[in-house]
C-alpha cells in the first residue's frame, strides 16, 4: 500500500470553532501521477495541504504521506517532499544564483551536489544565462520557474504545488506544466490545487472539493462520463448575452452557462426541450444558428457537482 499510494487520506477533518474547513474527506494518489485537488477559493484545498504536511493538526481522520503519519512524523515528511505556495516563496533580493544558494542550505544540499542541482534546475527552468538576475526584476513565468527549482532542489519524491499558476500568462503556465510533466515521467509524484478547468485535462486523477466536502474523484475522462447529472446542449446564437439571460430567466434547466462565445444548457431529456429553446431564442429575435447534444466538458460536471451538493447543504440544514 505504501509503495503504490503516495497519499492516503481517511474521513480528514478539520474545525476552526464552530466552522468546518474541511469535512472527512477521503482519496488516494499513486505513486508517480499527477494529482489535481480542484475547488473555489474557499473550498479547503490549502487547510488539506497544511494537514497533508503535518503543519496544521486533524480534528479528526488519519493520513499518509510517503508512509508517514501525517501527525506523528511530519518532520520525516517534510524533509522527503517539496512544496510551492501561491506566492513563490522566493526572495526578491537575492538573484537567481542566491536564491536556489538559500534554498541548497535550507535543505542541507551542498558541495558538488549543489552545483550539480542548481545546473539541473537552471536548465529545466530555461534560466541558464539569468542566475545573476534579481529575483524582483524576472516576470511572472520567470518567478514561477524558479519557485518550482526551489522546491526540487533536494530531489524530493514528492511535490505539493498550490495554485502555482494563478496570475501567470497562458504561455508561461503550458511551459510550466510541461516541467510537472517531465518530473512526473521521472517517478515524482505532484499534488496540484487549481481553480483552472483546462489544467485539470493534464493530471491523471482529480478530486473536487467543495464546501470542505469531495464531491467528485476519479480520473478526468471517469468524471466526464460517471458524474455529471443530466445532458449538456450547446446553442451558437447570435447575442449569447442576450440568450443567456433569456434561457436564465426561463427556470427551465439545471445550469446556462456561456463558453467563450457559446452556451452551455444543462439539464434533463434537452431533446425535448429543443422546440422550446428555439421558441425562446426566436422571441427575442435571435438567430440560432446550432444547437447540439454535446459530451460535457471537465467545467460542465465541476459546475453541475458543486450546485448538487449545494441542493444537498440546503436540504441538510432545513431536516
């Protein structure tokens, strides 16, 4: 068990007074995969990762991680993974070269093996040619590439990534997964938070969280095909603001929503509804110019798993 999961989290729990961050959440990550943790701010991934690593105590639950008791030997854990917060960690005043120097003595490599790390990392990252750089001056990409150099520099046989890729450019955070990638193949095992719905397509397992609660587990294409409840239509009109209102405001369908500059119908036997759909687009002179049952996107099944269990709270706390 230890050597094919990574991770093992059972019923976790953890209350701040008489509010729960997190609420028995339960999933495992095998060795080696990348593993997306999904969910609105809020929604308890940074309380799981700080229980993960031993920095925050369960109130109820157990865990692993690597083997090792999530309570009892977080400092076992802690020397054996990396991790990477939302703000980089990195210091602004030291350059390239200082940083990764910093971090080396933090995590008690040194010597030749240093030398041999930082030439690693700065080839990984495409920072040959900037370790003189201050770490103020490089970009947003830059800064992020650096971070996860940071995080790796030990060699860790795990990595914790939280929302590493919000504010980054579309470019920098696709080079930025094709790193995770590469790390992967090398038997790293990466645990991932994102609010990102196309990243959640580049991991091998996901969980969505919600409201402290799991709400949905499984690879991306299990999810796609197990989870969602109901179908998913997709409308190419004319004025999809207009539409979107319009289709809102009908009360008919579980969840209108717009998809660049198409819509996005959920709900119940939409075939039936497709002489409906027409007739309300058409009152407001709206040119329609497809309609189509469609497979429903990674996006389609987050939003569709978050309203359940939102039904589900309302129903819980009205009993």
């Amino acid at each position: 068990m230890q050597n094919e999961y990574s991770v093992v989290a059972e019923e976790l729990a953890k209350t701040f007074g008489d509010f729960t961050a997190v609420d028995h959440v339960s999933f495992q990550i095998r060795t080696g995969e990348i593993f997306g943790f999904l969910g609105p701010n809020g929604s308890g991934k940074t309380t799981t990762i700080r229980m993960l690593l031993g920095l925050l105590s369960p109130t109820e639950g157990t865990g692993t991680v690597l083997g090792y008791d999530i309570v009892k030997q977080s400092e076992k854990i802690r020397k054996r993974i990396g991790y990477m917060s939302q703000q980089f960690s990195l210091y602004n005043d030291l350059t390239v070269s200082e940083n990764l120097n910093f971090y080396g003595g933090t995590y008690g490599v040194g010597g030749q093996r240093l030398r041999e790390r930082k030439q690693y990392i700065l080839e990984m990252a495409n920072l040959k040619g900037r370790e003189r750089e201050m770490t103020k001056n490089l970009s947003g990409g830059w800064k992020q590439r650096l971070a996860l150099g940071t995080a790796i520099l030990h060699e860790p046989e795990m990595l914790f990534l939280d929302e590493p890729t919000a504010g980054v450019d579309p470019i920098s955070r696709r080079a930025f997964w094709d790193l995770l990638y590469e790390l992967s193949h090398q038997g790293t095992t990466i645990f991932v938070t994102t609010h990102y719905l196309d990243e959640a397509e580049h991991c091998q397992s996901l969980a969505f969280i919600h409201l402290g609660r799991i709400v949905a587990r499984g690879t991306p294409q299990e999810i796609k095909e197990t989870i969602m409840k109901g179908e998913v239509m997709e409308i190419d009109c004319a004025d999809p603001d207009v539409a979107l209102s319009t289709l809102r405001d009908s009360s008919l369908f579980d969840e209108v929503a717009l998809y660049g500059a198409l819509i996005h119908v959920v709900g119940q036997d939409l075939e039936t509804h497709r002489s409906t759909i027409g007739q309300l687009l058409r009152e407001q002179a709206l040119e329609v110019r497809s309609m189509d049952i469609i497979a429903p996107s990674l996006e389609d099944v987050f939003i569709s798993s978050i309203k359940e269990e939102d039904r589900k709270v309302r129903e819980e706390k009205a009993s």
